[in-house]
C-alpha cells in the first residue's frame, strides 16, 4: 500500500529551492575550500578516494582496494606525464605509496580545474581498464550475443558505479562537467548523454577502435581548456576520429580502403554498403559532411582557417560526431 503522507516540499514545491537554492552550471574553480571539501566528503561516503592508512578513522568495510590502487595508478601517471609540474611533489621525495594520498589530496583541493579534471579522467580510466581484459565463465546455451552483453556489463561495472556518484554529486553542485563511458565531457543534457554519448562510447569500446576513442578523448580535453585555439583543435580532432572511424567500418567489409578523407570515406562507406545509401539516410550524411567540411575550412587546424572556433561551434561538433558514429553503428 502508498501511504498517502508527503513531505515539506511535496506540499510546498518553493522549499526545496529556498533549502538548496539554484546558482548555475559553474566550473571548478569557482568552488570554495568548504565546498571541495563537501564533495570529498560524500566521495568518502561511497568509498572513493579513502586511503587505507585511515583505517582508525572508517570501518574495515568502507576501504575499498581498488580505490587504493586506482590513487597510487593516477599520481604516478601524472609524475610520468607532468614533470615539470609540482602535481606529485609527496610521492617524488618520500617515494612511499602513501604520499600518492597526499598529492591525490592535495590536487583536488589546491590545483586548478584542469589538473583536477585530468586527475579525476585517469582515475575513472583505471576503473574503467580493471577487467576490459578479463573474462567471465559462459552459462551453457548462452548465445555468444547475450555473453558478449554480460561481460560487457561486468567489465564496465567498476567504472558505471564511480559514474553515477561522480555525476550525481557534480549534479548537485552544479559543476558543469559529466562523466560518461568515454571521459569526462562538457554539461549536457541528460537525455543526450543517456541516449548518445553513453551507448556511442559503450559500442566503441572494440580494440579495433582504440584510435577513434584517442581522438574523441583528444578533442574533449581541448574542449575543456576553454580557449579559442583549442576549440579548433577539437574539431579537428572531430573530423579524424569520423575518418578513423568510417576506415574501421569499411575495412571489417572489405578487404581495402580506398579513401582517406571525409567525403570520400562517406561514398566508400555507402558504395560498399557499410552504412545506409536509401535517399534519407543519404540526405543526412550528406547535410552532415556539409557541416563538417565547413567547420573544418573555417576553424579547423588542418588547414588555414578562417577564424578560431567557439565554444558553441566546438560542442556542436562534438555532438555531431558522436550522433554520426550512433547512427552508423545501428545500421
């Protein structure tokens, strides 16, 4: 039975706006100290970022290993690929495991946007490459398509359970990033992260397709540098992901690849029937590579642009990019 009784703001909907009231998408670096350390706080509620040394302080049952190993993994990637930087002093002088603690801490309190969201990528990348390798045992009559479902799921599980505390606290503070199967990206609407992004970067996770995840990754962490130079270079990077990508398609069909760039790879693509050629779907392609040749000439770094892409510019390629590769993966 639904006991009929309500809560505050059921009754009165203005409460929950007057107890949490709305400032906006913000970026990290308009947080305060109190408020980094709020969203530290309910990671620790749900067992991230909790080194074991705290043993006195959290319950045997709130140290999560894989949260250890996934710190220790993310500080020395960013001592191998920043070391100009002061990003993991601790660990440099002690050498210890425990100072991958401190720095991990120290980063996402004190360093700026950027190196947070770099820090907080390489985290949920480790999450995400735990059991990509390994491989669970198959039921008898199992279809090979319901196992290749069932380990895809449990490979991904580690990284879906980080992303839905991730995105639900940033939600809640109204931080203007999300994390998806394919990286931290740019706010969007949770439609277009639920139906696109999220199913576009789960069917790419085929080694076969490990260049096109490099460039669309690429491309989002120029995005997030918020400067004019780097939106062009992430449409760029958009455009060779889409020509790695269609090289891939075309390639598991035939035995060569003629073409090498957009439009040509496009008519390869609907010639070797690889994607739909029926008037509709032709239509749309063709709009698209309109679209995206344009961008190119005008903003892109391949050749002399015309002009420095915008951040509107660079999101709708991005968006664009995606939608293309969804919509050829379910042909």
């Amino acid at each position: 039975m639904k006991w009929p009784f309500k809560i505050w703001s059921e009754i009165k909907p203005q409460a929950k706006s007057n107890i949490d009231p709305r400032l906006g998408l913000r970026r990290w670096d308009k947080l305060d100290q109190s408020e980094k350390k709020k969203i530290w706080l309910h990671f620790n509620h749900e067992k991230y970022f909790i080194f074991s040394a705290q043993e006195e302080k959290y319950p045997n049952d709130f140290i999560n290993e894989v949260d250890f190993s996934a710190i220790v993994i993310t500080i020395r990637s960013l001592k191998e690929n920043y070391k100009k930087q002061d990003l993991t002093n601790n660990f440099l002088k002690s050498k210890k495991i425990g100072a991958c603690y401190e720095d991990f801490q120290n980063i996402f309190f004190n360093e700026k946007e950027d190196a947070v969201l770099e820090m907080l990528s390489i985290y949920a990348k480790y999450l995400f490459l735990l059991r990509i390798d390994e491989k669970l045992r198959r039921v008898e009559d199992e279809s090979e398509e319901e196992y290749n479902k069932k380990l895809l799921e449990w490979q991904l599980e580690p990284l879906e359970q980080f992303k839905a505390v991730f995105n639900d606290i940033f939600e809640h503070f109204e931080l203007n990033y999300r994390l998806t199967k394919g990286g931290i990206i740019p706010y969007q609407p949770k439609i277009i992260i639920e139906e696109i992004y999220n199913p576009t970067f789960q069917a790419l996770c085929e080694k076969s397709f490990n260049k096109v995840n490099r460039d669309i990754e690429d491309a989002i962490s120029q995005f997030r540098k918020k400067e004019p130079n780097s939106y062009s270079t992430c449409i760029t990077l958009c455009i060779g992901a889409l020509e790695e990508f269609l090289k891939v398609i075309i390639s598991k069909k035939a035995d060569k690849v003629d073409a090498q760039v957009l439009s040509k790879l496009i008519d390869e693509a609907m010639r070797k029937e690889v994607i739909p050629a029926d008037f509709f779907t032709k239509q749309i392609f063709s709009n698209l590579e309109s679209i995206f040749m344009k961008e190119r000439k005008e903003t892109g770094q391949a050749h002399s642009k015309d002009d420095y892409a915008t951040e509107k510019n660079a999101k709708l390629m991005l968006n664009l990019t995606l939608v293309f590769i969804q919509n050829c993966i379910e042909c």
